[in-house]
C-alpha cells in the first residue's frame, strides 16, 4: 500500500474512533441523573401556570413574597413561561423519561442541523463539534431554559448565513422572515437570551451595510441589503411579542456589567480568567483554546475572512469570556467560523491538527464521571439522594409539613416542586430577594460560640416563621455545619430525622 493510502486509511481510522468516543460521551452525559437546582422550580412553575392559565406574577412558593415591582423578579418569574409550561406538560405525560427524552430531541436537532448544513462531515467538522459539545455538557447543564436559547441562537444563525451566502438566489424572501419572527418569538417566550439575538441581527445588519464602504469586502447587491433589512425587523418584531421585553431591556445593565450585584451572587457571571483562579480546572484551558482556533482560522484565511461572521466572533466572544455563562454565544459562533475550513492547503492542514488534538484532549478532561441510568430509588431514576434530599422530603411529605424551611439554596427548588406552597423554602437558587440571600449566607457562615450571631440567626428565623431546618451534617470540607452547634444544643429545637449526612429539626410548638 502506497503513502498516501496509507495516510487516507489511518485517517479515515482515526475520524472513526473519534466519533465514536464522542457518541459514547454524549450518550452518558444524556444519561446522568437531572443535577440542576433551578430544574425543578421551572417544573413546578409551569405546573403553576398549566393549573391557572396565567403567568404568575408575584412568588407563588417562597416566604413573604418580595415587592413585585422589582423588575429583576418580574423578569424571573415571567420569562421562562413557554419552556416551563413546555417540561411541565410532557412531565405529566410521560414522567422524568420525557424530560431525559428532550434531552436526545435537542441534541438530535443540534446534530441534524450541524450536518445538513456543513456536510459532507470531514475530520475537522467532526472534531470541533466534539470538542465543543463535550466543553458545553461538562460545564453547563441540559435542563434549563438557557440550553433552548443556545440551540435558538444556533437557527438564528444559520438562518441569517444561508440568506448572506445565497442572497443571488433569489429565494423568497417572506419564507426567511417567518423563519426568523418565528425562532425570535419562540426564544423572547422561552429565555431572556433573545437579547443577544437582537443585537446579533442588529449588528449583521450594520457589517453588511459596512461592506457597502469598499468593493473588496464584497457587498451584496442594494436589492439583497434592503431583504435583510426586512428580514431583520421581522426577527426583531416577533422578540417583542413577550410579556416582559420592558423587564429585560431594564435589566440589561445589571446582567452585563462586570461588578454588578447580580455577577458578584451569582457564579455563572463570573469571569472564564476568575472561574479559572477560583477552580484551577484544566477545563477551562479548552475554553481558551476554542477562541485560538478560532483566531488561527481568522489569521490563516484573512483575505476571505467574511467581517460579518468576524463582527459576531468578537461580540460574543467579548461577553462570554467577561461572564461564562455567555461563552456558549461564543462557542456556536467559533464552531460555525471554523467548520468551512478548506483543509487542501498546508495551513489548513496544520488548523486540522490542531483542533483533532483539541478534540482528544477534551474525552479525557471532559469525560463524564458517575452513574448511566442510574438504579431507581425512591421513586425515580432520575433525581438520586446524593444530589437531592429525597428521602428527608418523603418523610416530610409523609408528616404533612406546613409552615417555612431552611435549607441549601441548591435543595431550594426540589422544595419548592415538592413541598410548596405548603412548606415554603426560606431560600432557592433564584435568589428573588438579595436581603433573604444575605441573611441566608449569614446563618450559613456562623462561627461556633458566637452568641451575638447565634442571636440574629435565630431572629432571623422568627421573622420568617421558619419552623424546620434541613442541613448537612459535614460540610465538605469535613467540618460539622455551622448550624449543628447552635440548633442541635437549644431546646426550642428537636431533631426529627437523620441519614448519613442530612438532619432535619423541627421547631417546637
């Protein structure tokens, strides 16, 4: 056999045992137990809206609902109402099973759509969609809101580059506006993330017209630029038809800015350099190398590099490395800049190479550690009591608990789905009211022996009428929790149940 047969065989070879280690991590990861706080008061909220045919407008399942005037709250509680009333309706029919069976669906979109549109699939295309699933399944979780969006984003996209790319075809223009109003609509109800698609279509619209400065930019004919246009204010008529587009737009400050208040409570607005300095996860080296790739493919086709899909690359790239839980923007942008590589030339070659070690790497940094289908235990497969206090919530369900608990903010939504409105969590991982959140981490962080904090704490929970505590026995740290030294020793309190590290204390009459 000849050189360069032996070269194309042990490529074809190695294509082959990439995808198939890469079908094999994405199907564990489908496969894992629902891990996610905020899963499950989506789900109880779209149960909420399925009973009252209604948004709801204020908390219907935390203590002492906070000012329902704030818009921060109002955006919580109100844009997400399409996709909870959508997990709720297929819980109903179908149980956990369906909710694992959306999984597959959004990945057999992705998947579908990713092929149809850069087929025929070579070893590049095959290894920066691996490397980029396998980044996004470690790092962010499949049950939310936020996955919808990023698969959302990915149409918009792709919808806006085939018009670009085939603008002398003279397609109708109309099918391609009600593609456009139609995935903003679905989006602005579903996830407050339509706004990085209105800003993209915003920003395509002014790269395109920029490209009308200079014939080497290669501008599309005047006739093709004012169908975009229109194509674009139907993207940008149907993102408004939403109940809280006001909310968001006033929230846009908070939600960017690096130092805001909202970015210092919540770690998904973190930095990808700080999530670095605060993990030292070798994880986030991947991250870094997408955007290299990315600038390697910008540097080695800059006479063809289109300034449009350029424009998109940095905006994106600017926000999801200032707050990770935008880098998925980013990360569909770089995917689909990278996958047209001609991979004939040397230089592309050396792009192949690279993005193929990328690839391998990140099967071993990404690889999905823990149970696949796991064994069913207290009355479901899906949500296991070393993620979730099951067991305890059974017993408290089995007591017909009423009143207010405290308990981990991450146990704050399975509460919520299970046991309000009737025993309401004092905290959850919407974090609606910061003064709550303060207090909480207040009483989380008491230091043993101090009265004076022992005193506030437990005013605290007189405030909120809290009459039961669910808390860790050890941290994980392996120090006793904060709260065993000042409940476990006052007589107003009794410990009614306990497993291997969970207790969970009543409060006398």
């Amino acid at each position: 056999m000849e050189r360069p047969q032996l070269l194309t065989f042990g490529s074809k070879i190695l294509h082959t045992v990439l995808v198939l280690s890469g079908i094999c991590c994405l199907l564990v990861f489908l496969l894992k137990p629902i891990n996610d706080p905020d899963f499950f008061w989506h789900l109880k909220s779209g149960e909420w809206i399925i009973q009252h045919h209604a948004i709801p407008q204020v908390d219907p399942f935390g203590i002492n609902p906070p000012d329902a005037s704030d818009p921060r709250q109002k955006l919580i509680l109100t844009s997400y109402w399409l996709y909870q009333a959508l997990i709720a309706q297929v819980f109903s029919l179908c149980g956990f099973s369906g909710i694992i069976l959306i999984r597959f669906l959004l990945a057999g979109i992705v998947t579908f759509t990713i092929w149809r549109t850069f087929r025929p699939f070579n070893i590049l295309n095959s290894a920066i969609c691996i490397l980029s699933a396998l980044l996004f399944l470690k790092e962010y979780t499949l049950d939310r809101p936020q996955t919808l969006s990023f698969v959302l984003y990915l149409l918009m996209l792709l919808l806006l580059f085939r018009f670009i790319d085939n603008r002398s075809c003279n397609r109708p223009t109309l099918r391609y506006a009600a593609g456009m109003a139609t995935v903003m609509l679905v989006w602005s109800n579903m996830h407050g993330g339509y706004l990085v698609g209105q800003v993209i279509v915003v920003l395509v619209c002014i790269t395109e017209g920029a490209r009308f400065l200079h014939q080497s930019l290669r501008p599309m004919d005047r006739s093709s630029y004012l169908r975009l246009i229109g194509i674009a204010l139907a993207a940008l008529v149907g993102s408004y038809a939403n109940p809280n587009f006001v909310n968001i737009i006033r929230q846009v400050d908070s939600v960017f800015a690096l130092n805001s208040l909202s970015s210092n409570i919540n770690t998904e607005y973190i930095s990808v350099f700080r999530k670095w300095q605060e993990t030292g996860s070798t994880v986030i080296l991947l991250y870094y190398f997408i955007a290299a790739a990315a600038l390697i493919v910008a540097v080695h086709s800059y006479r063809r590099t289109d300034i449009t899909r350029l424009a998109i690359l940095f905006c994106t790239g600017y926000f999801g490395f200032a707050h990770i839980r935008y880098f998925p923007f980013f990360l569909i942008a770089a995917v689909i800049f990278i996958m047209p590589t001609e991979t004939t030339e040397s230089g592309a070659k050396f792009i192949r190479a690279v993005v193929v070690i990328g690839a391998a790497a990140s099967l071993f940094l990404c690889f999905p550690y823990g149970p696949v289908i796991p064994e069913k235990n207290n009355g479901s497969r899906w949500v296991t009591n070393e993620i979730f206090p099951v067991a305890a919530v059974d017993f408290l369900k089995a007591r017909k608990a009423r009143g207010a608990i405290f308990s981990h903010y991450r146990w704050g939504g399975y509460l919520i789905w299970r046991v309000a409105p009737e025993l309401k969590p004092f905290i959850d991982s919407r974090s609606l009211d910061f003064i709550r959140f303060f207090d909480y981490s207040y009483c989380e962080e008491i230091v043993e022996g101090s009265n004076a904090a022992d005193q506030k704490c437990s005013r605290i929970f007189q405030e909120y009428g809290i009459n039961y505590l669910l808390i860790n026995i050890h941290e994980p740290s392996g120090e006793a929790h904060p709260l065993l030294y000042s409940i476990g020793e006052n007589p107003d309190w009794k410990l009614i149940y306990k497993e291997d590290n969970l207790a969970l204390f009543q409060k006398n009459d």
